[in-house]
C-alpha cells in the first residue's frame, strides 16, 4: 500500500512538473510570437524609412548629418539579431526618426509635399501598429517573467533553461523626449 501512494505522488508530482514545462514553453513560445509580430511591423517601418530619407533629403541638404544618423540607425535595426539586440537598435532608430521630425518642421514646403505627406502617414501607420504590437509582447513577456518569476516556477525555471526576459521599452532618449511638454506654435 505504501508503495503505491509513494507511486501516486511521484507521479502527480511528474506531472505537475510536465504541466509548469509546458506552461513554460507556451509562455515563452508567445512571447516568440509576439515579436514576430513586431518583425513584421519593424521590416515595414525598414523598407519605408529610404523613401523617406531620400524626400527630405530633396529639401534639407544640410541635414545631412541628421539624415545619416537615421540611416545608421535603420542598418543596425536590421543587423540585430537578438530579440534584446532588436529592441535596443530600435530605441535608437525611433530617436533617429524622432529627431527627422523635429528637422522636418523646418521646412514648410517639405510639410506640403504630397508624396512627403504619404509617407508620413504611412510612417504614422506602423508607428502605431508598432506601439499595439509591442504592448502585445510586453504583456506576453510579462506572463513569461511572472511564471518564471512566482514560486514554485521560480525553482524549477532555472533547471528548465527559463530566464527573466527583457521588455520592449522606451529607449533613454526617447523617454527623455517624452516627458518634456509639446511644443505648441501657431
């Protein structure tokens, strides 16, 4: 008798470990997901930002600088290949693409330009899509690091290769921008 409860309970306690695995792997399988998603938005926002550079450019000759920096940081965004190595090349290509806009208000013919028009709407488009698909992964990773995190997936993460996973946040600059107060000009 006794060696079938010492059988029951090292097997509801195999099982409960499958379970905490398996939970583990679909959390951390979301999260995967989750940036993929984000990919998808990033390689779009890639392929448009040369069309971009290449309109402004036609208008701001002596921002040469600025428009270079946004180049960089658009090729080091495409070189990543981590998923914390792609959040942190993005940071710096949105505060690239931060400081275009800021040059770009300079130069009202630019503003009208149609084809200037369309890409920054189009820009503004996957901007936000970008925003609804990283608050995706930030709520995915969060599950991920929670489960990680809580005990008893705290114990037995580590022995399952589980890690604490890195957030999509705002980089240094571009929370540095945010909270400033908009500049308001009429």
């Amino acid at each position: 008798m006794t060696l079938i409860i010492v059988i029951v309970v090292v097997a509801l306690i195999a099982l409960y470990l499958i379970s905490l695995y398996n939970r583990m792997v679909k959390l951390r399988n979301n999260r995967e997901n989750a940036f993929a998603n984000i990919d998808v938005q990033l390689k779009q926002r890639h392929d448009l930002i040369p069309q971009l550079v290449a309109t402004v450019k036609g208008y701001a000759q002596h921002e040469k600088q600025l428009l270079e920096e946004v180049t960089r940081a658009r090729t080091a965004a495409m070189g990543a290949t981590t998923i914390d190595d792609k959040i942190q090349a993005e940071g710096q290509l949105t505060a690239a693409l931060n400081g275009l806009k800021v040059a770009v208000e300079a130069y009202p013919d630019l503003k009208a330009n149609q084809n200037f028009m369309q890409l920054q709407g189009e820009i503004s488009d996957i901007e936000n899509k970008l925003a609804a698909v990283r608050r995706f992964f930030n709520s995915a990773t969060k599950e991920l690091n929670n489960a990680v995190e809580t005990f008893p997936g705290n114990i037995f993460a580590g022995m399952f290769g589980f890690k604490r996973e890195m957030m999509f946040e705002v980089g240094e600059t571009e929370r540095v921008q945010l909270e400033k107060a908009p500049e308001i000009s009429f």
